[in-house]
C-alpha cells in the first residue's frame, strides 16, 4: 500500500507540470484568434491539473524511498504523463483515433519524434505547440522536474534522481543528486533559449524559432512542417540546429562545469574521453556520407554533399531526427552509416537516446583489454574512462543492458514485418528503441508511421517508454506490480 501511496503522490506533482504547459499551449490558440486547439487544450488542462491536486491531497508524504520506490514514481510518472498527454489530441480528433493520439503523445514525451501525421501543417498553432512541449518536457525528464517541486529532504532527490538517470550520466559529478538536477535544468533552459534568439536572428517567426529550438534541445525532432527543417532550405538554420542537437546530445553536467568550473571537479567538455569519441564519430561519420554522396554522383557538388550529410549525420546520431532529405534515396553506404549512428548516439546524461556513447567506449576498452590479456597471460589490464576504474560488476551490467536493448530490437521487428518489409521494420524498432525517430523505408526521413497496424503502434509505444527510461527502471516497477 504504501508503494502505491507514494507513487500516486508523485506522479500527482508531474500531472501539475503537464497540466501548467496544456495551459501554455491553450494560450497560445488563445491568442491565435482562438483556433479549433483552446477547448480541447483548456479542457484537458483542468482536467490533468484536477488529477494531480487530488493524487497529491488524498495521499501522505513518505519520509524516506527506496529504489524500488524510485523506480515505480519514475514509471508511472512517465506513463500517466503519456496517457494524460493523448487528452487533447484525441478531443481535437482529425488524424487523432484515439491509439493515435496515444502514440503522438508517447513519442512525444519519450523524444522519439515518430510521427502518424500526414498533415502536420493542419494542426492550430496551439496543438502545434503542445505536441513540441510533450517532447521538451520528456526531454529534461519528468521526473527531474518533479524533484524541484517536492521536499528539498535530500533521499528523495537521491533516490529520484538514481532511478531516472543511469550512473554513467551522474559519473561526471560528484554533488548532491539535488544540485545535479538543478546544473541540468539550468543547462537546458540556457540551449533552449540561446537556440531560440538564434534562430529567430535568421528572420524565422518567433513561433517556428521557439519550437524549433525546443525540438532540437530536446532531440526529438518534431517539427511544425510537413517536410521538416527542409521547409526552411537555410545553411544558417541548419547550422544553429546542429548546434543545438549536439549541445543536447552532450552530458548537460559536463557542460555546466565548463561554464562554471568546480574546483573539486576538473572534467570539461574538452578533456573528457567521452565527448571526443562522440564528436570524432560525428565527424568521421559526416566525411564518410559526405564522400559516398559526392562520389556516387547523388549531389554535384562537394559543400552540397558535406551540407546534407552534416546535418542527416547530426540529426540521426542525437536521436533528434530532423531531415533536409529524403535519405530514403540516399546509397546503401550512407544509410549503412545513419543506421550506426542511430544505435550508438549521444552521451549519458544528455537528452539523446540509443545505448550511449559511454557504453559503447566501455565496451571496446574491455574488448581491448581482453584481448591483451589472451596475449599477454601476466599482464592485468583495467578498463578505465576518464581516470575512473570500471570494474567487472560494471561491465557486466552494461554488456546485459547492451543485450537486452537488442533483444527488443529483434522482438520488434519481427512485431514490425508482420505487414511491413525488413528494412522498414528493423530500422523502425532501432528508431523507436533509441528515441530517433525517423527510421528507412516506409518511415523514412520524409514519412511516417502512419502504416503501422494498431498492435503494431501499441507495440512501437511499449518500445519507445523502454528505451527512454533505459530499461531497468521500468522493469523493476513492472516486477514490484507483478510479484506477489
């Protein structure tokens, strides 16, 4: 009962954080000449703000949690924020059936960016911008933001914050879980913003810059046009979002102790193992497409193919899913490289999907390791990353987590090929599993999944929560349900 008690609480404070942008959003078609998105957004924002001053008025504040408690609020904030989110989708109908307007809302707050939309240019301004705010809230993390409104008692905190960030986001720094909620919030505020003024400075309406900026922070990749950022066919736009995108896909504490150095903490953005791995993979991936592009005579022109390869490369290795092309025309080489990146992706402690940069470096260290161990028989050799020891417990635990991202990789595609063909179904469960998004085939850059089958996008949904809490979570609150 009381694991129940507690998580009702909780996730009472995010269906407040949920209702207070549905308001947001119902302002806006306010003052959009009251478009057809003010009754359901303003509807659906009393109704979820009800909810969550309920939940918290007929449940007692815990004193202390346990992980399993963590782990619970973090599921179930996720999903009720999900469920509540579909409200003003399916009230306002169109595209919206009711397994429609859930799976928008789960991409959404998941930053999947997966789309069933045909027609994103029809939606009011207010719809509009409540399906970007899902993907900004999901992007910060939910939970993180109702760990600023409880008690400032410092388990909680601990114990919220252990449970919604892996310990590879949290191994740059050595705080109070408090205070490293407070750096990441602080960091995603200031890309938000400074994006936003950017882009506008490039004479975009304030609307398109704002919500552009909050997409790309947030590596989702919703976009309030059809054809995505190719609408806008603007090198300087291109330039501000990958920008942006890379900024979000860094670990945000990282990026704070650059701007505000810590005396007990030295690591940087330019010092650290993880973020040159990620950017050389950037980089090396940009010339590999860029090559391939120009020499197989897709584009004329070399700056041409570096302008589209740098941007598809960015887009799909942030899990933020934009698209300039259709990269469903592109040459098997490059889309071979996009598929790559799309599994690896951003750092630890960003608001980018996929396995993580940090894993995949633990990975081959220890492979490098073992393999100088077969060789030399007396030799020990330490799998180390940014000066800190990983042991075999470590290891371990990320080879498993590694194996089981895969295995649902594996399950959802066949889930996917019961209807569609192999290329679209394994790159679309890679794309739901990472956060990306846009996958090849019938749900490329310029698509949709608006094809897939009703169990299929109930399916894409259950993959998309697994991939953005990373797994464990989620199985250890669906285990403390399940168990006797």
């Amino acid at each position: 009962m009381k694991k129940w008690n507690i998580t009702i609480r909780y996730t009472g404070f995010s269906l407040i954080g949920v209702a207070m942008l549905m308001f947001l959003a119902a302002y806006i078609s306010f003052r959009n000449n009251m478009d057809d998105g003010f009754d359901p957004l303003a509807f659906s924002g009393m109704a979820t703000l009800l909810c969550g001053v309920f939940a918290i008025i007929v449940t007692k504040p815990q004193e202390n949690m346990s992980i399993e408690d963590g782990c619970c609020i973090v599921t179930g904030c996720w999903i009720e924020a999900c469920i509540f989110g579909a409200m003003p989708f399916m009230i306002y109908g169109g595209e919206f059936t009711v397994i429609n307007a859930f799976f928008e809302s789960v991409s959404g707050f998941t930053t999947t960016g997966a789309s069933i939309l045909n027609n994103i240019e029809a939606l009011p301004d207010g719809m509009q911008f409540w399906r970007i705010a899902t993907a900004w809230m999901g992007g910060i993390g939910i939970v993180t933001l109702v760990s600023l409104v409880i008690s400032a008692q410092h388990d909680r905190h601990s114990v919220l914050a252990s449970a919604e960030l892996s310990d590879l986001a949290k191994s740059y720094y050595g705080g109070r879980k408090k205070n490293f909620v407070y750096r990441m919030l602080a960091v995603y505020l200031i890309i938000t913003v400074s994006s936003a003024i950017a882009l506008k400075l490039t004479k975009m309406p304030w609307f398109d810059a704002a919500t552009l900026a909050m997409s790309a922070c947030s590596t989702c990749g919703f976009c309030t046009k059809n054809i995505s950022v190719a609408f806008y066919d603007n090198v300087a736009v291109e330039i501000i979002l990958i920008v942006a995108m890379l900024m979000g896909a860094s670990n945000f504490s990282l990026m704070f102790s650059t701007v505000w150095p810590d005396k007990n903490r030295q690591k940087n953005l330019f010092n650290t193992q993880v973020v040159r791995w990620f950017l050389s993979l950037f980089a090396v991936s940009t010339l590999i497409v860029t090559a391939n592009l120009y020499f197989s005579g897709y584009y004329l022109t070399f700056p041409k193919a570096l302008r589209m390869a740098a941007f598809q490369v960015c887009s799909l290795s942030t899990t933020t899913g934009f698209a300039t092309a259709d990269t469903n025309l592109w040459p098997s080489g490059s889309i071979g490289v996009l598929i790559l990146c799309s599994l690896v992706c951003g750092c630890s402690g960003s608001t980018s999907g996929g396995m993580k940069m940090d894993r995949f470096v633990i990975v081959i260290k220890s492979f490098r390791g073992m393999v100088n161990s077969l060789i030399e028989a007396n030799v020990f050799n330490r799998t180390k990353l940014d000066g800190q020891v990983k042991t075999d417990e470590n290891i371990t635990s990320i080879i498993t987590f590694m194996g089981i991202y895969v295995l649902i990789i594996v399950i959802g595609t066949v889930i996917f090929a019961i209807s569609m063909d192999f290329k679209t179904s394994l790159t679309a469960s890679i794309a739901c599993m990472g956060s990306v998004g846009p996958g090849f085939g019938d749900v490329g850059s310029l698509g949709n999944y608006a094809g897939l089958m009703g169990f299929q996008k109930v399916a894409a949904m259950l993959i998309m929560l697994l991939g953005r809490v990373e797994i464990y979570p989620m199985l250890i609150a669906f285990r403390c349900v399940f168990r006797r």
